[in-house]
C-alpha cells in the first residue's frame, strides 16, 4: 500500500475516532444503517447510497432519467430481444484487477440461479447472458423489452466473489471499503485509480444517526458535514431561517399518493374517489407541512422524466366540487349542517410522524364535506402487509426512486396485482393495459413515450391513486463544504466532488 494511501486511512480513522473530520474526509449523516453491501442483494436505501459509493453499473440514469452509458461504452440493441454491452477498456476494482465481461456475466448470472437470495424479480426476462470477449457481453431476453436497460442500473462485483460482497465489496467505485460497523458507521477511502478520476476528498463516512434531532444537532455542533433528505421538513426550515450552514434543493423523483381500493363497493364510485381528491387541500399540505419541500404531484411519473405527461386530470382544492360529487354518487347529507356524516371510510398510515400528521390533516379536509375519516396508524411492515393482502379502504405512501415510466406496468397493469407486482388497488382497465403492452415492445423512446403519455392521462381519469407530492430532494451542510450536486434520485454518487475549502481569512 501507498504511503498516500496509508496517510489517508490514519486520517479516516482519526476522523471516526473524535468524530470530527479532518483533511477532506467527509462526514455524511444518515438515518438507516445499510442492511447489505452487495449491490445484488440489498434494495434498502442506506444500502443503495453505500453500494452508489463502491460500485458502478453498466449504465446510469441522467437528470432526465434517460439512460446512459457508465462502464459500458455503448449499449446496441440489435434486435428486439437483445442487447450488447461493450464496456470501458482499463477500469480496475480496487485489487487492482480489471474489470472484464466475466465480471459482468457472473453479477448478472447470479439472478439466473433460482437459489440466488437477491433482487432476482427484475431478471426473469433474461433468458441467458453471453461473453462475447473480454469486453462485449450480450443479453439475451425472452421476450421483448424496451425498458430493459433500466435493469442494467446494477453494481458489477468480481467474478467468482460470492457472499463476500455484503460485508467485504471490492467495486470499481470511486472510494474503497476501510471498515463496515452496522448501525454505527461505513468508512471509505479514495480511490486513486478509479477511471472517472479520483476524488476531491481523502474519504467518506456515512455515520448512522437515527433519531432525526439528533442529526440537526450534529449539524450545529459540526460534528457532521452533510445530510441529504435525512432531515425532517421543518429542521431543514429551522437551519435555513438561522443562515448559518448552506442548503441545497433539487427536484426529485419521490412519489406520496394515497391508494383506493378499488374493490371496496363506496371507493368503486369514480365520484367518490374524485370528491376525496377535491376535498384534500394538497398546497396546504405542501406548504405548511412539508415546509415548501415539495411540489404537488400528478402522478408516478416524475416530472423530469422524458416520457413524463403534464397534461392530465388534476385535482384542485374545491370543497363545493367534493360535496357536488358525493351528492351525485348518492351519498348525500343526511342532516343538512348537522354533526352526521355522508359515510365513513378508513385510511391506514404508517407510524411515522410527518405522516400521522399528513393523515390528521387529510381527515379535517374530508370532514369538512361529510367524509369521516379513521386513522389507523400502523408499523410498516403492518402496514404493507395489509396493503399486499387488500385489507384497506384508503392508504398513505410513497414510492422512492421512480426512474422508468415501466413503473406504469409494475404498479397498474391488470396483471400486476400482488403477488405479481404493484397493483396493490386492483385497477384494472384494458386501454391501459394495452398501452402499457405497447410501450413495452415499442422500437424507440419516442414511441415508448407518446404511449406512455397516454396511458399516464388514462389513469389519471380513473383515478386509482391521488397524487399527494413529489419529494424536494435537500442537502444540509457545513458553510465550508463546497461541490454539493442533487441529482433527482438524490444519489451519492456526487460525493467525489465534494471537498472542504476553508473559510477567507479577514483582511487586516
């Protein structure tokens, strides 16, 4: 090992021992530990934001969400069931080894094996994967598919690496694993051979820091460098109002949406699911409390996509328009301005705090055209497993890191209701399905998405979903701290150029 190299771990470890950082090294908050280093296997977002640090993929995905090329130099598309990576000559993992096809075909194979234990779902469609030589690799696909490459968004590991990659990763990435201590800390050095060039800082920490005071705190004391969206709307107002650390805001792909069970015999009435998307006042939520930290949505797709569709049914904040409709679905006032309802319902949310808060606030906007509304506050993994088995009337959500219109497919395709996928409402209408099929096996993006577009404003019609918000993605940092870039999935990938610059000296 380098002398550079050596005097780069003794200042991470310095840094993790006093909890200060020195040099460059930076210090990145977050909530969650990573529940696994191995790209193939985890699909939690601590681990993603780890794996974005260690590892590459054949391609990545764009400010528009557009994919585009990141070790593979071009990716060919020949016919409609195949595709050709041609990768980068000379990229090295951090053994020194180049990475070839074999390390391509083995990260990819794994998902072939039915004894595999990670993200296989997304990788039925492949039929087989081929070396070609030592740098093309083709895919070979069952049956066609334009948003396969999306898939390819994958950390390539090691040929041959095995189950070492959770706790030991050797990537390509632009840092390298120095130690890995769950719930407590992930400490990475610089890569100085990495081939997009070699960072701006000696290292990174991403320091685990549950409690959400805690880590605004860290950020006061300056015991912390940097939080990306792991700070609550209203601490991030609080930090702005006090001027004295820098804020950056991004446009991000983060969905909130209230689901309807759409075999539930009230929410069957279109009227009914349009009067609670009137009756909710979605600026005020955005607003007040998500501290201006969103924008309200229309839907799964996210606004920067490419294939993202404006023009559809929206909703607008109209009490007037929501008891016009509950009239006209039949469900009128039973007492005139008395204390009875139209009909009760059930929306069930997580535990979560800025969400019990959102619920309450949905609840007095139903209220107030007759709807009463239970809360029905729940763990998550109560709550999903609910939603899974159609035990609902109403849920709270969010879906994070939208980047493919595909997702149209996984959450409302008629074939897609769980166990098969997404369609956690039960939406069914053959139109969309149609559309979808077609965007599937369309030849080109252009046509991907005019279909996609109007599958998007199909949906919006039936309303199977109402758009709450899209996430405003947010850093948090410390005045010296420069280089700090949000892409719109809030990837980590940015922190190579992030590096400390002292403050000026007052002149004397």
């Amino acid at each position: 090992m380098s002398t550079a190299a050596i005097g780069a771990l003794l200042l991470i470890a310095a840094t993790c021992g006093r909890g200060r950082p020195e040099g460059t090294a930076i210090v990145i908050a977050t909530a969650n530990s990573p529940a696994d280093l191995d790209p193939r296997v985890a699909a939690d977002e601590a681990s993603q934001k780890a794996q974005q640090l260690l590892f590459n993929s054949l391609v990545n995905v764009d400010a528009n969400l557009q994919v585009v090329p990141e070790l593979a130099e071009a990716l060919e598309h020949p016919d409609e069931r195949t595709y050709i990576a041609r990768l980068r000559h000379g990229v090295l993992f951090h053994n020194g080894r180049e990475l070839t096809a074999d390390d391509v075909a083995y990260t990819f194979r794994s998902f072939l094996d039915p004894k595999f234990r990670g993200r296989s779902g997304a990788y039925r469609i492949v039929q087989s994967v081929e070396v070609v030589d030592a740098y093309t690799v083709t895919f070979h696909l069952k049956e066609p598919s334009a948003s396969f490459p999306i898939n390819l968004v994958m950390g390539i590991v090691p040929a041959g690496s095995g189950a070492a990659n959770s706790r030991a990763p050797i990537g390509t990435g632009p840092y390298k694993l120095v130690s890995f201590k769950p719930d407590d800390r992930i400490v990475l050095t610089r890569f100085d051979q990495y081939f997009g060039g070699a960072a701006r800082n000696d290292g990174v920490v991403l320091k685990v820091v549950p409690d959400d005071t805690m880590r605004g705190l860290e950020l006061r004391k300056g015991t912390v460098d940097l939080i990306v969206n792991d700070v609550s709307p209203d601490v991030v107002w609080q930090l702005r109002q006090e001027g004295k650390l820098g804020v950056e805001t991004a446009p991000g792909t983060d969905y909130a949406y209230i689901g309807l069970n759409l075999r539930d015999p009230v929410l069957q009435h279109l009227e009914v699911r349009q009067a609670i998307g009137s009756a909710i006042d979605r600026e005020a939520i955005v607003k007040y409390l998500r501290r201006g930290f969103a924008s309200t949505a229309v839907g799964i797709v996210p606004p920067m996509s490419w294939a993202f569709e404006r023009e559809v049914f929206d909703f607008h904040h109209d009490p007037a328009e929501a008891e016009r409709l509950l009239d006209a679905a039949g469900f009128r006032d039973p007492d005139g301005a008395g204390p009875l309802p139209r009909l009760r319902l059930t929306l069930k949310t997580s535990t979560s705090e800025v969400y019990r808060i959102q619920a309450a606030a949905i609840q007095q906007d139903l209220a107030r055209v007759g709807i009463a509304l239970e809360i029905r506050s729940q763990e998550f993994q109560t709550l999903l497993s609910d939603v899974v088995r159609g035990n609902f009337q109403l849920y709270t959500a969010q879906f994070v890191g939208v980047t493919d219109p595909d997702m149209l497919r996984r959450v409302f395709h008629s074939s897609q209701v769980p166990p098969a996928g997404l369609n956690r409402v039960h939406y069914e209408n053959a139109t969309v399905d149609r559309l979808i099929e077609q965007a599937s096996a369309a030849a080109n993006d252009d046509q991907r998405g005019l279909l996609y577009r109007q599958a998007q404003q199909a949906i919006a019609r039936d309303v199977p979903y109402i758009s709450l918000w899209y996430k405003t993605n947010v850093a948090v940092f410390q005045p010296e701290i420069r280089g700090v870039r949000l892409s719109p999935i809030a990837a980590f990938t940015f922190l190579k150029d992030v590096y400390r610059q002292a403050p000026s000296s007052p002149a004397h």
